[in-house]
C-alpha cells in the first residue's frame, strides 16, 4: 500500500518505520533537520525490541508526496490546520484518510477543512513514541495499540484492511464498529490525567499521592465522561471506574506530554483537551468546573 505520514514526528515517525520495514511504499512530509536527516540517513526506530533504519521517500512539499491510498495524519493537534490542506489534496486524488490525534474533534476539522466525508476514516492509537533527534524515534512503551472506524459506525472492508497492515506492521490492531466510543474512553482518562498534572505540574504519582489529588483525578473523569454521554457517546455506565483504575495503574513516573508542552511554554493540547471538554459542556448544559479552572489556570500561564 502506497501511505503517506503528514507528521512523522514520535507516533508518525514510528508507524511509518514499521509500515516502510513491512513492505508498504511509505512517504513522509516533514521539515526542517527532520526532513535532512531522514534524506540524508533514513528513518532510525529505536524499540524496545530492538533498532531498525528504514529509507522512506521523504519531502517538504505536499506535491512530492504523489498518489496514495492512505494519509496518516499524524501531527499534534494544534498543526492539525497545517497539513489539512495536503490532506485534502490527497483526498481528492482518492487518499483514504486516517487521523491519529488526541481529542475528539480530528475528523470534524478535517471535514470542515475539505476533507470529502467519504475518504474519512477515525482511528486512536495508544503508544509512548517521541523523536528524540532529526531522523530518529524512540517507541518507549512495551504496547502499540491501534483502533480504527468509520467515522458513521459500522465495519466496512476497508476498516478491516487499514487494520490488518497495523498488525502486519508489529501493531496490536482492530476495526471498531464503534469507534466514537474507543475515542471518548481514550479521551475521559487523557483529559483526566493532562489537566490534573497540568495543574500540579507533576508526574501522574506525585498527583495521585497528594492530598485530594485521587478526588481531583476521579472529578476530572466524571465530567469529561459526562459531556462524551451528553454528544451522544454510548459509553459504559462504569466507563468512570475503568479509567480511575487504569489512572491508577500507571508508572508513577509518568509526565503527560500535554505537561511537558505546558512546561516548555510552546504551543500546547489545552483547546482539544479541557478546552473542548468545557466548550461541549457547555453546548450540552453540564458542568465542568474542574476542567474550566484547568482551562482558566493554563489559559492564562501559557498565553
């Protein structure tokens, strides 16, 4: 399969290795030493298996990218606006498109942005992956868990064939009928854990441990789950109970990227985080007043 990456970073940059090394003619848009790294060396993936160099076309213009028959995009979400358009360029040539973002608004900006609806597909991923120099990622986390829909609902074939090149590719992959409901269980905990963190600017242990901060995390759970039901997300009645568990069994260690953009004073997931959790809270009448003092305190630190 012909697959382009908009976004090669941490998850682009791994999805595209494994993808290029299982056979599929892999093309990465990038910029910067990125794009003179992996043109003049490859794409280096560092795993915990084990390293590997593939040697992907890579460009820096949307035009070198060619036909496709899949568009990973794959940047964060606040350079979602920076790729649509090539997205939907490829698109237009009959690219299927698959967004890999946090939040639940990817395929909604797309859309509006002249994604056609027909060549939208939804997809989540859970992995730890970072680009830790030009031309080299690291996966961290022994997991790569791939999740993709169609956007309406319902299995179709193209679904099932997207899925199993994720598994050719080392991924622990499945099609979803409901994939709505795998991206609103991914979010109620993602918002949960980036907001209280964001806040104490602290590892997922430090919060947890401190007075009240298990309250903070299972409140935060309970809005965002909240608002998912209010949009109309079939959520399991103990979806909140599933992800204070799954919050609490992470490695106390652990620093939610949101905090480190937050902490870098760059451009952060606040808007697409707590920010839509508050913004669809509204839009539905339900409360969210811890995600608010997140969006307030942060809103104002990082303006």
């Amino acid at each position: 399969m012909r697959i382009a990456v908009l976004g090669p970073g941490g998850v682009g940059g791994y999805y595209g290795g494994e993808l290029a090394r299982a056979g599929h003619d892999v093309r990465l848009l990038a910029r910067g030493e990125h794009l003179e790294a992996l043109a003049e060396r490859g794409l280096e993936v560092r795993t915990p298996e084990g390293a590997f160099t593939v040697h992907p076309r890579a460009c820096g213009d949307p035009s070198g990218l060619g036909d496709v028959d899949l568009a990973l995009v794959t940047v964060k979400a606040y350079s979602l606006a920076s790729v649509t358009p090539a997205a939907a360029s490829l698109a237009a040539a009959g690219a299927d498109v698959l967004p890999f973002l946090n939040g639940v608004e990817a395929v909604a900006r797309l859309r509006e942005g002249g994604v056609p609806e027909e060549r939208l597909l939804a997809g989540v991923t859970t992995i730890s992956a970072a680009k830790v120099a030009p031309g080299i990622i690291e996966r961290r986390s022994p997991f790569r868990r791939v999740v993709v829909g169609e956007p309406g609902g319902g299995l179709s074939e193209r679904v099932e064939r997207v899925a199993e090149i994720f598994r050719e590719a080392g991924a622990d992959a499945r099609a979803s009928g409901e994939i709505e409901v795998d991206l609103w269980r991914k979010f109620v905990f993602l918002t949960a854990i980036s907001g209280a963190c964001g806040l104490a600017r602290a590892s997922v242990g430090r919060v947890r441990e401190a007075e009240l901060g298990l309250l903070l995390i299972e409140r935060a759970v309970a809005e965002a789950a909240a608002v998912g039901r209010a949009a109309g997300a079939a959520l399991p009645d103990d979806e909140e109970s599933r992800a204070v568990e799954f919050i609490a069994g992470l490695p106390g260690a652990m620093v939610p990227s949101f905090v480190l953009d937050v902490e870098a004073g760059g451009p952060t997931e606040l808007d697409i985080l707590s920010g839509a959790v508050t913004r669809l809270g509204r839009r539905a009448g339900v409360p969210t007043p811890v995600h608010d003092t997140v969006v307030a305190a942060l809103g104002a630190a990082t303006a």
